[in-house]
C-alpha cells in the first residue's frame, strides 16, 4: 500500500507505530473505498477493543498498559495480509481495512486473533489475563462509504462486548453468519482452526460443508423411519 508523503496531521501512532486514526479514515475514504468501488473486490473492516483495558491501566499501572497495546498490536499485524491498512484507531481499540478480503476469510483471521490475544503472557505480568473483542463489516453490504461502515463495524464491536466479551461479532441485521463464539465450546473452535490449517481451507467454509452434511442426514428418505404398514 503506497501512502502519501504529506499530510496535515500526524500519520502514525508513536506507541504502536501503527497508522493514526485520522490517516485511516483518509486512506479509507480516499484511496480503499474507492478502489473496491471501481473494481468490484470486496473489502472488510476490523474493530478491535482490549477488553478490560481501563482495569489493567488501574490495577498494573500504564506501562502494562503500553506493553499490552504493543503485543496485541504485533498480534494483529502479523496475522493479517499485507494489503491491509491497520490503525491505533483510539485509546484501546485497534482498526484494520482488508482489501480483497471477504467478511467470512475476515472473521476466521478475526478468530486467529482472538485467540492468540488470549493465550498471550506478557514477561514481566504473566497474571494478566487477556482477551479482545472484534466487530466486523464489509463493503459494500453494510455500508456505501467510511461513515456508514465505520458506524457497522462498531455495531458489531459493541455486540461483541454487550453479550459477553471475547468474541467476534458481524452487525445484527446480517444473518449470513452467527457468532462462532456464542454456540461453540473454545475446544471446538481449537479443533476447527487445526483442521483449517491441515487442510488449508478457511473455518466458515469447512462450517457450510458441516451444514450441508447435516441438511443431508435429515432430509435423506433413507434416514426418515417407515410409514406403518396397513394390516
């Protein structure tokens, strides 16, 4: 992604070196929206909100704080494709703009996130427990420029935190999708992330074969028990 040499206010974050939040929203209005709109590619986007983060600040003091802001940063950039475009987007929360990517590919690397947020251990407070939530939208069937999809994707952040953190979540009214970690137990979705990678096919993909499969079991005449035979 090739960004402008000059710009009116600063362009990235001093503590993560991640892009500011004001560049975000311009490179989204300006160049992403755009792009995807000439073209036709689709393009996802990603809140993600330290959960607790404001009890860390208070209980471990803020250099935790920033430690915690600069794991989970690396965490994001390193588990999406290099396309993307991922801000400091405010105190907490982190933003990313994934060109090319579909919202089923964005919630399975949402999920990759979420995870290792979880597993991490920070060297010198191991007792701090981790976990973030992520909400999701995609242009265009959530929103025809930055404002609009910017407003979804913090829907579905809020989702994520008001039915009980530590989840990925995608706007109410899309029903393509229900949220994975509502209905499945951690060792389940594990399972489903190791098969992923063995086979080197995406989560929600490998779900939709599981449902046909579970449509078929119940909709084979075979399986359906025989009429009683008149005497």
């Amino acid at each position: 992604m090739s960004y402008p040499k000059t710009f009116a206010l600063p362009t990235t974050d001093e503590l993560t070196g991640l892009l500011s939040a004001a560049y975000f929203r311009h490179l989204l209005r300006e160049q992403l929206l755009p792009q995807a709109q000439t073209s036709g590619d689709p393009l996802s986007l990603m809140l993600i909100d330290i959960d607790n983060f404001l009890g860390i600040n208070e209980s471990y003091g803020h250099a935790v704080g920033d430690q915690v802001l600069t794991q989970v940063s690396r965490i994001v950039t390193a588990n999406l494709p290099k396309t993307a475009i991922i801000s400091r987007y405010g105190g907490d929360e982190l933003a990313a703009a994934l060109p090319d990517v579909r919202l089923d590919d964005a919630f399975t690397l949402s999920e990759d996130i979420r995870r290792q947020v979880a597993a991490l251990k920070l060297k010198r407070s191991a007792e701090v427990k981790l976990t973030c939530s992520i909400g999701l939208a995609a242009f265009p069937a959530h929103g025809k420029n930055d404002v609009e999809l910017m407003r979804e994707t913090d829907q579905a952040l809020y989702l994520a935190k008001a039915t009980g953190r530590n989840k990925v979540s995608i706007p109410l009214a899309d029903s393509r999708m229900i949220t994975k970690t509502s209905y499945y137990t951690a060792t389940q979705l594990e399972r489903l992330a190791q098969l992923a990678k063995r086979v080197k096919r995406n989560e929600a993909t490998l779900l939709r074969e599981a449902l046909d499969d579970l449509f078929r079991k119940y909709t084979d005449p075979l399986s359906k028990p025989p009429k009683d035979e008149k005497n």
